[in-house]
C-alpha cells in the first residue's frame, strides 16, 4: 500500500523493536522490506506489518529469507 506513510511507519517501528534492513515501495504497488535482529522482534514486526498504519489497507504479507544481511540500519529505500 502505497500513501498512507507505510515506509516511515516501518522504519520507526523496525527501529524500536532494535532491527537493521530496510524498507521500499516497489512500482507494483507493494512493498518490500528486509528486516534483522533478534527473532522475537522480527516476528513483531511481521504481525506489525500485517495491520500497518492508519489507513492502509494490507492485502498479505509474505515472509521469506533473503540474501542481504541489513547491516547498515534500518532504512526507506527508493522506489524499485
């Protein structure tokens, strides 16, 4: 869901549960973040994810590995 703020939502969330990655828009409409840190707080932000803020709409959220390790913070990436 793109317009209701998701990425700023995410990166303030992700940073107070103490997880590095990242977090964008991609053209589609969707959006994709990579998230690290402890599993407990990986998992809060999944459920996090899954109502997101006020006025967005989530339609599903898809949890996978990833390859890059999201040492350098948590952050808002451009659109892809």
């Amino acid at each position: 869901m793109q317009g209701v703020g998701y990425r700023i939502w995410a990166t303030r969330t992700a940073a107070n549960l103490g997880l590095r990655g990242w977090v964008g828009n991609r053209r589609d409409g969707s959006v994709e973040a990579l998230a690290t840190g402890a599993p407990e707080a990986v998992a809060a932000l999944v459920e996090a994810c899954r109502q997101g803020p006020y006025g967005a709409c989530v339609a599903a959220v898809t949890v996978a590995e990833a390859g890059d390790d999201g040492s350098l913070g948590f952050d808002a990436l451009s659109t892809v």
